[in-house]
C-alpha cells in the first residue's frame, strides 16, 4: 500500500510539472506571437515611412541643387555688372577730367555736352546698382530657403534613424523571446525524452513482472 502511495505521489508529481511546463510553453509562445504581430506592423510601417521620407528627401535635395543653381548664374550677374560699374567709373573720371579742360578753355557747348554725358553714366551706374542689389537680395532669399529646405532634410533623416532605431530595438526583443521559447522547447523536449525513457522502462518492468 505504502509503495502505491509513493507510485501515485510520483505520478502526480510529474503531471503538475509537466502541467507547469506546458503552461509556461504557452505563454512565452502567446508573448511571442503578439510581439511577432507588432514587429511585422512595425517593419510594414517603417518601410512606408521610410519610402515617404526618402520622396521627400530626393524632391529637397533636388530643390536645393537648383537653388544652388540659381545663386551661381545671380553671383556670376552679380560679379558682370560689378566690373560695369568699375568701367562706369573710369569712364566718369575720364569725363571729369575732360570738363575741368573744357571750364579751363570756357567751351560752354563741350561743358554741357560732358555734363550730360556724366548724367547719362550716373543713371546706368545707378540702374546697374538697384539690380546688382536686387540679384543679391535674390541670392539671400534663396540661401534662406536653402537653409529651411536643408532643416527638413535633417527631419526626415532624423525620422529614418528613429524609425530604424525602434524596429532595431523590437527585433532584440523578438530576439530574447524567441531565444526564450528555443530554451523552453528544448527543456520540454529534454523532459518529455526523460519521461518516456522512465514510463518506458516502467512498463517494460510491469511487462516483465507480469510475465513472471
């Protein structure tokens, strides 16, 4: 009687860990379905973000490249006109060089002539002026909205890097838990093997007992 009790005990224990077992199997694979669901959601997401990221940075990088463009033909327009006001200049010099001749000589006609002449330089010189100034407040428009477009570009890199960074880091995760489950597969596995081994040999010795 004392040998059956021990039998059963025996028994029973092996069930409550087996149960154990198979309780704990079931929720690391319930933890392990419901992060494999959020990794695939993610990566889904991210791979969309990152097609929508990578548009913008492309239509960015491209709007700065003309941009760019646009700032060396203003700079070299710039640079033109600035060489025609230095012409300008040697050419009013030249004139008021010519007048002091002419007031020295009292030639009233070359006197006025010159002077119009002078007037005529300063109006070029002074339309020349407003557009190099007018170039250059374009240059300075465009290098602000460089400087914008480039911050965007930086967002979206950013965005890329998070995006990235969080499927990087829930990948770890279903990583440790599919490691876990591994583990816990083999221990079952192991157990189960040790278990039939021993109910194995058990009924083969009942077998042989009965045959006796």
């Amino acid at each position: 009687m004392k040998i059956n009790l021990v039998k059963y005990a025996i028994i029973g224990i092996i069930l409550v860990v087996l149960c154990i077992i198979f309780v704990r199997s079931c929720t690391i694979t319930d933890r392990y379905s419901r992060l494999l669901g959020e990794y695939t959601a993610l990566k889904s997401i991210a791979k969309e973000n990152e097609k929508i990221a990578q548009d913008n940075i492309d239509k960015s990088l491209k709007q700065i490249k003309n941009l760019t463009s646009k700032n060396a033909e203003l700079t070299k327009h710039v640079k033109l006109k600035e060489n025609e006001l230095v012409n300008l200049d040697n050419e009013v010099n030249r004139l008021e060089t010519e007048l002091i001749d002419a007031q020295n000589t009292g030639d009233k006609d070359a006197q006025i002539t010159n002077l119009e002449s002078q007037v005529t330089i300063w109006k070029e010189k002074f339309t020349l002026a407003q557009n190099i100034i007018t170039d250059k407040d374009s240059i300075i428009f465009n290098l602000t909205n460089q400087y914008k477009i480039q911050l965007n570009v930086s967002n979206e890199y950013k965005t890329l890097y998070e995006n990235e960074l969080n499927l990087r880091i829930k990948c770890e995760v279903l990583l440790k838990a599919t490691t876990r489950k591994l583990h816990t597969a083999k221990g079952v596995g192991t157990f189960k093997s040790i278990f039939i081994g021993a109910l194995g040999g058990y009924v083969a010795y009942q077998l042989i007992k009965g045959t006796k």
